[in-house]
C-alpha cells in the first residue's frame, strides 16, 4: 500500500499494478517437524508432538489470509482502490508434499479461498483433477490454527523466530539465484561480443 501511494502521488496510474504475497507453505512443516522431533528426543509427549506434526504451515496460512482481509478491507486501501488499486492477493508457494506421511493435497484442500494463487507442481495438479474436493476451506477451523502457534510456544518452537529465519533463508536463496543469473548473462554477452569482433575481422 505504501508503494501504491507513493506511486499515486508521483501521478502514475494504479490499474496496471499486480503483485502477489509469497508464502513457502510446506518449508515450514519442514522446519517446525525438525524440530517437534528434536522436542521428542528430548523427553515430549510423543502425543502432543505427533498432533503438532504437519500441522504449522496451513495454521500459518490461515492466519496470513486474515491478515490479507483485515489490511485490504481498510479505509487506507479503500482510499487506493478508487484510483483502481487491485488487491495484493497471497500466492501460496512450495505446496508439493515433501513429507511422504501427508496427504499429496495436504497444502491444497486446506488452502482453498478467494484471491489467492497456488503454484502446485506438477504431481500436485494431477492429484487435484484426481481426487480434490474443491469447497472453501481457508476460513474453516480458526481456532485450530491459532491453537497450532499456542501450542508449539508450549514446546518452544516460536513462530516468529521460524519465519524470520524461512524468510533470510529465501532470500538469500534468491539473492544467489539472481547472481548466478546476471553472470550467465554477462558471461554470454562477452561470448556473443566477441564472436561478432571475429567475423567482422
């Protein structure tokens, strides 16, 4: 919303301005799991951590779509949405199954709303025409999912501190990516510049 503003008071116009909130759903299950395992190992209910399991990247979701609709049913938004702002909707990424004892549409079925994107890969989108139940499920069961971050601070896995570093991980992930993108290009454009100095030689 802040570049939204700044960009209608430099007189540019907000129709043509689409973006998505990426969330990697499933690397959180990844990393919470590990450690729910390590909370076992060193004495957990072995009950309490097999609940818990699976469980932290849909809880996660849910609460981001709230705060989607709490931002963009705001009076700031609606003052941009009169100069034809469109909704910043929540692109929900990484939602292939890594873990073999969930279900192949564990990050899909829970995570059907209004104005989100899901990237699937490939697999996932053949289980989806497969056997999917499209029904709206990303309002179902708040208060499980609030329960979910309650509960793993109860075992000392903090949310915000899983994030933050999910969130340094990928953009260093990216920022290398990016890189090793720019030199390619470089590396190419010299090849290509030198090619043309031989042949009008």
């Amino acid at each position: 919303m802040a570049g939204l503003e700044r960009r209608l008071q430099a007189g540019h116009e907000l129709e043509q301005v689409a973006s998505v909130a990426s969330v990697f759903v499933s690397r959180i299950d990844t990393m919470v799991d590990a450690r729910l395992e390590e909370c076992r190992k060193r004495g957990s209910n072995a009950v309490d951590i097999g609940r818990l399991q699976g469980k932290a990247a849909v809880a996660n979701s849910k609460m981001v779509y709230q705060a989607f609709k709490e931002m963009f049913s705001s009076p700031r938004f609606a003052s941009l949405q009169k100069y034809g702002a469109a909704l910043q909707r929540p692109l929900w990424g990484s939602t292939g199954t890594k873990n073999p004892a969930y279900s192949d549409l564990h990050y899909v079925e829970p995570l059907i709303g209004p104005f989100t994107v899901n990237t699937v890969p490939p697999a996932t989108y053949d289980a989806i025409l497969d056997h999917c139940s499209p029904v709206l499920t990303l309002e179902a069961e708040l208060e499980s999912a609030a329960l979910v971050f309650s509960s793993l601070e109860d075992q000392g896995i903090h949310m915000s501190e899983v994030l933050e570093r999910l969130e340094a991980d990928g953009v260093a992930a990216f920022e290398k990516s990016f890189d090793g993108l720019q030199k390619n290009l470089a590396e190419k454009i010299k090849a290509m510049s030198g090619s043309g100095q031989k042949a009008r030689t």
